[in-house]
C-alpha cells in the first residue's frame, strides 16, 4: 500500500468514525424527540417536534449517503 493510499485510508476511517459518533448521538436525540412528541400537549408543539425530527433524520440520511455508501461502493469496486 503506497503513502497515499494510507494516508486517503486513515481520512476516511477518521471520517467513518466521526460520522458514527455523530450519528449515535443524533440517534439518542430523535428516541428523545419522539418521547418529547408523546409529551406535548398542543397540536403545535407536536408539529414543531415532527419538523425537527424530519430534518434530523434528512442529515443523518445525508450522513449515511455521502460516507458510508460512498465508502462502501469504493470498496466493493475494489473486490
């Protein structure tokens, strides 16, 4: 494995990784939202939780897509 290879290996392990933690934490925080969602009382807050759940599971989506796939897809062309 040449210089560059390691070096394009160790960036995307470190991106892997900060993806995945970011993703553990945002799955806590949409468990959290669904039981604050549970909680409200008023149709708006209910909507307002909903919205926020929506956009975050669009990012981690995103997330998803641009990393892992990507990284997946590389190494599967690499077999």
């Amino acid at each position: 494995m040449t210089n560059i290879a390691r070096e394009i290996l160790f960036e995307t392990s470190s991106q892997i990784l900060e993806a995945t933690e970011f993703l553990n934490i945002s799955d806590q925080e949409i468990i959290n939202l669904f039981a604050e969602y549970e909680q409200a009382q008023s149709t708006f807050e209910k909507q307002e939780t909903v919205e926020v759940i929506c956009k975050t599971l669009m990012i981690n989506m995103q997330i998803e897509e641009e990393i892992f796939h990507s990284v997946l897809k590389t190494a599967l062309k690499e077999k």
